[in-house]
C-alpha cells in the first residue's frame, strides 16, 4: 500500500510539471506567433497573441510592454500605457517598460509625468541616448529649453551619431537665436539622416533669417526633393527668391504650395506681394482676397491690397483696406502712413496729416518727411 501511494505522488508530481511544461511551452508558442504577426504589422492579431499568452504566464513582464507596443501602434495610447504600468508592477526595474510609459504619457500631454519615468529609466537602465532625447523634448514642452539643450547633449555624448539629438538640440538653440549653433547641428543632423526634410527647412529659415538667400533656396530645395509635397518650403523659398528679385520665380513656388495646401493662406499673400511688384495688381487683388479670406484678422493682407488698390487708381478702396488693417491692428504705422498719403491725394489734407501725424509717433521716420512735404 505504501509503495502504492508513493507511486501516486510520484505521478501526480509528473503531471504538474509535465502541465507546467505544457503551459510554458503553450506561452511561448503564443509569444513567437504574436512578434511574427507584429513583425508583418498585424498588430490586432499580435495583441490577440499577447493576450493569449499573458492568461498563462501573468507575470510576463515583457509581454506586457511588447502588447503595449503593437496597442500604441494602432493608436490605442492609453491601452498601451495600462499595458507598460502592468510591466512596472510586475518588474519594478525594467527601464524599458519606465520609457515607453513615458512616451506614452508624452503622446497624451503629460508631460510632467512623462518625465519623472524618463528619469527613472535613466537611473536604473544603462545609458541609451534615447532616453535623455525624449527627456529634452517633454523639457522643451514645459519651456525649460536650457535643460533640453542639456539633455540632447548628454544623448549626443552618449551616441555621437544620433541624428535625432543633433535635430532637437538645433531646434532648441534657434528657438533661444543662437543661429550659429543651429546651422552647425542640423548640418550634423542631416549628415547623419540625410532624409531629414525639416532639418533642410528649418536650416533654410535661419538662413533666410541671415538674409543667406541663395543658401536658404539651396536649403528649401533639398527639402522639396526630399519630400515634394512640403507646401512651407515651397512658400519660404518663394519668399528667398522674391528676396533675390526673382518674382516670377517666387510667384511659381507660391503657386505650388497653393496646389499642395488650397488654404494656406500665407502663400496667396505672398503670391499677391510678388504680383504686386510686378505691377499685376489685379492678380495681386485676387490673392489678397483670397488670403483674407481663409485669415480675416491678417492686417498684412489688407495693406498690401489697399497699395494694389492704390496702383489701380482705387483710391477709395485703399482707403477702406487700409482702414481695415488700423481697425486690426492700431499700432500699425505703415497703415497709417499709407492711408495718409492717399488721403492727401484726394485732397483729404487735414485727415491725411492726421494719419502721417499718427504713423511718426509709431516711429515710422519716413512719414516725418512727408509730413513737411504736404502738411506745412
């Protein structure tokens, strides 16, 4: 009887770890099908894998984070987030699972949040450039742009190749006017990621800031070919080309970031300014009044159409645009200045030398000298 017994507790021990092995195996093969699914992007069916696998083996923290991952992918921000807490819970260390709730909790906003898990995961993980480049971005976020910059530092120390860092400390030094420095990291940027669009753009705009206008069209240009439907380096090379008298040209650009983006109403503005100077004031007209209309508050817009107006003779017209600009914008002198003038010329003295008045006390010296021409 007794030996029996033994033999049953004998089995029965078997068949646990025999059941156990099952459970394990079973787990794996789960595993194994939900990274090939995730591999083939069918992260529904990854998810459903993950899921399978986690009722068997609870405790597995990595499968938490890789459902995670495959839930972010599909947009599910706060599923993914749930999913790296469980991580945490079940592996207080792991530095990944701190990261990617980090970027998550970024995704959403919280950016506060976002970093105390960005820290952690760089205080108990090894040193990932990666980690200290989300660190900067959230830091840009809550506007501490000096820790940023210390951040994609530490990323660039870390990983001296790291195209990301190199762009976000560039975009970081040219939010705080340190041209200089800028120029030199989005060149780094895009030596290590040569597709970078917006680091050609961004690197244009500063140029263009330096009047470098032939440089800034070399920039632009780069970053059309990189990406062909960059409706704002078509706009802002249009506006190096008009910078270097090339209206016609500038004029072309204007007109393929219209065809890209219908609404943009920065680029019909430009557009009517380059028709202007070339004396197509009917053009000139249209666009401004396109632009107005998809940005009404633009007091830029309707000055500049009121001078179209003014070259058509439209003397009234101009008045009321640039009436219009004033009631936008107050403080606008060249407005004032403007519309004194033409009202001078409709012999409208006493109003005209009111405005001229106005736009010198607003510090616009030229009206100083009209105001002796045709006011004293």
């Amino acid at each position: 009887m007794h030996d029996i017994l033994t033999f049953m507790k004998l089995l029965l021990s078997l068949l646990l770890v025999l059941v156990g092995s099952m459970s394990a195996q079973t787990s794996d093969e789960y595993l194994s099908a939900a990274r090939a699914k995730a591999a083939l992007n069918d992260f529904n069916g990854a998810i459903a894998d993950y899921t399978k696998a986690l009722e068997i083996r609870p405790q597995d923290a990595v499968a938490y984070v890789d459902r995670g991952i495959c839930k972010a992918k599909l947009n599910d921000i706060d599923g993914a987030k749930a999913d790296f807490s469980q991580a945490i819970d079940r592996d207080p260390q792991f530095a990944g699972a701190y990261y990617m709730r980090g970027k998550s909790k970024a995704f959403l906003k919280d950016l506060s949040s976002a970093m105390a898990d960005f820290m952690k995961a760089a205080e108990i993980g090894p040193p990932v450039a990666e980690v200290y480049v989300q660190m900067g971005i959230c830091k840009t976020g809550l506007n501490d742009t000096t820790g940023a910059i210390s951040d994609y530092a530490k990323a660039i120390e870390i990983d001296p190749h790291n195209a990301d860092a190199y762009f976000y400390l560039a975009s970081s030094k040219q939010s705080m006017r340190d041209h200089r420095g800028a120029v030199a990291d989005y060149t780094k940027a895009i030596e290590y990621n040569p597709q970078n669009a917006t680091a050609y753009y961004n690197r244009g705009i500063i140029k263009a800031e330096l009047k470098s206008y032939g440089d800034a069209v070399v920039d632009f240009s780069k970053a059309i070919e990189i990406d062909p439907q960059y409706a704002d380096a078509f706009c802002n090379r249009g506006v190096s080309k008009a910078k270097l008298q090339d209206n016609a040209g500038a004029i072309s650009d204007y007109t393929q970031a219209i065809e890209i983006n219908p609404q943009y109403a920065g680029a019909y503005y430009n557009r009517g300014n380059s028709k202007n100077r070339l004396e197509d004031y009917n053009g000139a007209i249209a666009d401004f009044t396109k632009s107005i209309e998809r940005d009404p508050r633009n007091a830029n817009a309707y000055c500049s159409r009121g001078n179209s107006k003014r070259g058509m003779q439209d003397n009234n017209g101009a008045i009321a645009d640039y009436t219009k600009a004033i009631e936008l914008e107050p403080q606008f002198a060249m407005a004032y200045y403007n519309r004194g003038v033409v009202r001078i010329d409709v012999g409208l003295r006493d109003t005209g030398c009111q405005d001229l008045n106005r736009a010198r006390d607003l510090g616009m010296t030229a009206a100083q000298d009209e105001i002796v021409h045709s006011c004293k």
